[in-house]
C-alpha cells in the first residue's frame, strides 16, 4: 500500500470512530430525555394527587370548624387557599394547553397533506415535532417547581392560619 493509502484509511478510521462516538452520544442523551420526562410525568401525577387530596382535607376541615374560627382567621385562610388553587390550576391550565399544541403538531408531523412526501420528509417532521415537545418539556420543567412551591407556600399558610385559629379557640373554650 502507497502512504497516501494508508493516511486515507487511518483518517477514514478516525471519522468511524467520530461517526460512532456521536451516535453513542445522540443515543445516549435521547434515552435520558426519555428517562427525565417519564420521571417528571410520574412526579407531576403524584403532585396533582397529594394538592388535590390536601385541598380536600383543607376544606372539608375549614368547613366544620368554620363556626369555632374568628372571622379574620377564617377569610385569611380561604384567601390563602384560595391563592394556592389559583396558582395550581392556573399551572394546570398552561399544561393542558402545551399539550394541545403538542397533539396540534403531532397532526401536523404525521399528516402534512402531502400524499407525495418521501420517508424522509416524514422522518424530518417527526424530528422538528420532537425537538418542539423537547423545548416545552425543559421549559415546563424549569417553571413546574416555581408552580409547585408557590402554591405550596399559599397552602401551608393557610393551614397555619386555620390550625392556629383552631388551637387558640380550643384553648378558649369555656
């Protein structure tokens, strides 16, 4: 084999190994993706349980011990709690709404209209709707926790307003 032969396989040899690096890569990272994203639908399931079972309690709990709360303890905590379900479904108002665009999309990347359009054309659209749902996925998951905490904060302020007026008017009871 001439030099120029040899140099031609080692560099064809080093773009393999590139080639397959990259590969490895994108796998790698697609499969995180999908790991985090099961991730934060199972933790986003169990939230909307444990806000939605908690406001049950709240209320069904502010509702008998309404008569024994003063009244400024009563109004602070329904208008805290109140605060709290608005930030939630508000948030859960905003999900819903990705996920129709995302739906929108998938319509749109499956059935483009054209009954002529090759393989991959059909490839690259489900490509750009995968990356569009991975962009809402990241920033969902960059606002969820802002979500979360917030009307978290509105709830235990609430139920710290409510147990006080309770404990207090327990203690005052003659």
């Amino acid at each position: 084999m001439s030099p120029n032969e040899i140099k031609f396989i080692a560099e064809m040899r080093v773009d393999l190994d590139k080639l397959k690096r990259k590969v490895l890569v994108d796998d790698f990272a697609e499969a995180q993706i999908k790991v985090n994203s099961g991730l934060y639908e199972k933790a986003n399931t169990y939230t909307n349980l444990l806000m939605a079972g908690g406001y049950a309690g709240f209320f069904g709990i502010w509702a008998l011990a309404k008569p024994y709360l003063d009244k400024t303890s009563a109004l602070l905590a329904a208008l805290l709690m109140s605060l709290s379900l608005t930030v939630f479904i508000g948030f859960e108002i905003y999900k819903t709404y990705l996920m129709t665009v995302q739906t929108r999309r998938l319509t749109l990347a499956l059935f483009d209209g054209s009954a002529e359009r090759s393989g991959e054309d059909f490839v690259a659209n489900l490509k750009i709707f995968q990356a569009a749902n991975t962009r809402d996925a990241l920033r969902m998951s960059k606002y969820w926790p802002v979500g979360f905490f917030v009307g978290l904060a509105f709830t235990l302020a609430g139920a710290v307003v409510m147990l006080h007026a309770l404990v207090v008017g327990l203690l005052t009871v003659q």
